[in-house]
C-alpha cells in the first residue's frame, strides 16, 4: 500500500518539461524571499504605528498597485515577450523591495506599495503565459500545480525564516532578503530558461471551448466573465490570510511573529506534501473543474466560520488546514479552466482579466475585512468572510449550469 502511494506521488511528477522545473525552481527562489507579505500588516500596525484605518488603506494601495501591473502584464506578454516580462519585473522588484523600507510615513508607504505592485504583478500574467509555453495541453494543470507548489514550499520557508529574523534582529531583514531573491531569480531565469513561443492550439479538454468563435473579446464572454466573479469573491476572502488573520492572531489569541510565521508556513507545507498527488488523481480522472471550484469555495467558508467556535491554538489549526485544503482544490483548476477558455491570440488578454481579479480583490478584500474587525469586532468579519464565500460557491454550481448547456449547443 505505501509503495503504491509513493509510486503514485513520483508519477504525478513525470512528463512536465525542463522548462517548468527551472520556471518552479526560479519561482521557488522568489518566494523564499516572500517574508514580507504575511507580515506587513504586523510592520505597519506594531513597527511604524499606523491605525488599522490606515493598515486598510496600505493595502487597498497594494492591490490597487497589482491590478494595474496585472493588466499591463497581460497586454504586454501578448504584444512583447512573456519572458522579458517575467526577467524585468523580477529584477525591478527586487531593487523596490530593497527601497521600500526607507518609506516610514503613511503617503509615502502608500505610494511606494502602490508603484512596487506594479512592477511586480506585472509577472503574473506572463507566468502563465511562460505555464501554457513550455507545458503541453495535457500537463497543463500538472505543471501549475508544480509552480504552485515551488511557490508554497517558498512561503512555507518564507514565513518561518521571516518570523525569526523579526523576533531576533527586526524587520529590516525581511525587505533586504525578499529583494535579494528576486534579483537571484531574474539571473537564473536569464541564465537557464529560453524563451519559447506560446503554443496557440485551441484546447479540448472537458470544458468546449466555445469562446474560440463566438467572442471577439473577452468581455464579450459572459460564462469567463461569471468565472471571474467567482474567482474575485473567493480570493477576497482568501487574501484576508494576509492582512487581517495575522491581526487576528496577535491582538485576539496574542501569538508573536515567530509563533504566526510558523503557522502561516503549514499552509505552505501541506500544499508541498499533497497538491501534486491530489491534482493528478483530480486530472486523470477528469474531474469536473467547476464542481472542484465549488467544495474549494465550501472549504474556505468553513476556514473562517471556525474562528467564532473559540479562542483556542487548535482552531487556528484546523481553520489553515481547512483553507490549504480549500486553495489547492480552487486555484490550479480555475487557473486551468481559465487557460482552457481563451481564445487563440488572446491568452495574454484572457489571464491578464483573471489575474486583474485577484489584484481587485486586493484592493478591496484586506481593507473591508480590516475595517469590518475593527469597527466590529473580528467574530463579525470571519462570518462576512464565510458568507462570500458561500455565494461564491453558489455561483460555481450556476456557471457549470451554463457551461453544460453551451457544450449541448
């Protein structure tokens, strides 16, 4: 029984290209240095003293400053190159993060955030780009699920290492380190990775792609359009993991930010451990994207409904391995489904609008749930928070509705 288990874990690793591995060995660079994140709203509240008001307001900036990068990325990687993209947001992200920490004042910091958002999610769209380049049609949702687990073995190194050096020496570290990291993986992707060109070839997975010759634009495609309101709700609430949930640590169960990089790193860790398996079982046995969507959605309300049950360490536990659970279901396959549904010539403009929904509900995700907790209380928010993703999910089972009906057509 084990030596089937292992040798079904190896399998979920076999026929993704070299290309993928060093973009996910890259990657996995970057995101070791990813200490900052789980812990600027801790920096911002403890460190430079600013109200939860203006914590909010910081990190509507940021998803402001993303959204934007984001959309440039996707318009860019279509007209220029996804790999010149990718090289230079790298490399200028890592010299803003080393000069983002000489920013102390409230207008100073938001406009600092906001520019360095843009710069660097400007990558993201043509990192998917680079996924549907160097990966063939039916590898595609293995190959995320491998760039997402470079990236959450990052985050899992990444909170535990900057816990530590913010409980030792100060936060100084962290902007120094998450720079020096990007830079390292802008010189390894030009030093190992060529450039490839994108493979076009209209996909015929289990969702038809009927957005191939009935849309001109990708505004014209209600069913993708209805697929990024689902994709901006749940990630609303998930982005609050990193803005209110480590508040909610610290103020409500008094943890320190050793004791929160820890716990942020089992996220990572379980996601390294049990993504890759779970998504091959979920691929090879054509699972349907949207149903998958759905439980994702389900799991991530209860993630946050389980904070009210009690103030206990073993219910933050349970709440991150239930969320884990609810993000390696939810995002390589509503990545996936997004890849399946554009056009040719339009990849870029297609995941441009699904990256465009994370980064909005940045913009409005940490600052409603920060808000709401602080005029509130946290109980309220966590409840708010469920209840999103709750419609999310009602919207996952309306979409695979009309999804099914088009494939009839």
């Amino acid at each position: 029984m084990q030596n089937k288990a292992f040798n079904f874990y190896i399998r979920s690793f076999r026929g993704l290209s070299r290309e993928i591995w060093l973009l996910a060995f890259a990657t996995l660079i970057n995101r070791a240095g990813t200490m900052v994140v789980p812990f600027i709203a801790l920096y911002l509240s403890g460190e430079l003293g600013f109200s939860l008001t203006q914590v909010g307001w910081v990190m509507t900036w940021f998803g402001a400053g993303s959204l934007i990068g984001s959309w440039i990325g996707g318009k860019l990687s279509d007209k220029i190159s996804y790999y010149k993209i990718m090289v230079t947001s790298l490399m200028l992200t890592g010299l803003s993060f080393m000069v983002l920490f000489e920013f102390k004042s409230y207008e100073y910091f938001c406009t600092a955030i906001f520019f360095l958002m843009i710069i660097a999610d400007s990558f993201r769209p043509a990192a998917f780009s680079a996924i549907n380049a160097y990966s063939k049609s039916e590898n595609r949702v293995r190959s995320i699920s491998l760039i997402r687990m470079a990236i959450n073995l990052g985050f899992s190194i990444g909170p535990a290492l900057g816990g530590m050096l913010i409980y030792n020496f100060g936060y100084q570290y962290l902007f120094y380190i998450d720079g020096f990291t990007c830079i390292m993986a802008s010189l390894l992707m030009i030093f190992l990775l060529s450039p490839k060109k994108v493979n076009r070839r209209p996909i015929e997975p289990e969702v038809v792609n009927k957005s191939e010759s009935k849309y001109i634009s990708v505004w014209q495609d209600r069913p993708y359009l209805l697929l990024i309101g689902v994709v901006f709700l749940i990630d609303i609430v998930f982005v609050q993991l990193f803005a209110n949930v480590p508040l909610f640590y610290r103020e409500i169960h008094g943890l320190n930010e050793k004791t929160i990089g820890y716990l942020m790193a089992l996220n990572g860790i379980i996601i390294f451990v049990f993504e890759m398996p779970l998504v091959s079982y979920l691929e090879f046995g054509k699972k349907n994207k949207l149903l998958i969507l759905f439980t994702s959605s389900i799991l991530i309300a209860a993630s946050y409904f389980v904070f009210n049950l009690g103030v206990f360490f073993s219910i933050l536990v349970i709440s991150m391995i239930l969320i884990t659970i609810g993000e390696m279901l939810g995002f390589p396959f509503s990545n996936s489904f997004a890849i399946d549904r554009a056009p040719k010539k339009k990849l870029g403009e297609y995941m441009g609008l699904y990256t465009v929904a994370f980064s909005a509900s940045h913009i409005i995700g940490p600052n409603l749930g920060i808000r709401i907790s602080d005029l509130y209380g946290f109980s309220t928010s966590w409840t708010v928070m469920g209840i999103i993703s709750l419609i999310a999910a009602g919207l996952c089972l309306w979409l695979n509705t009309i999804i099914q009906k088009e494939q009839m057509d």
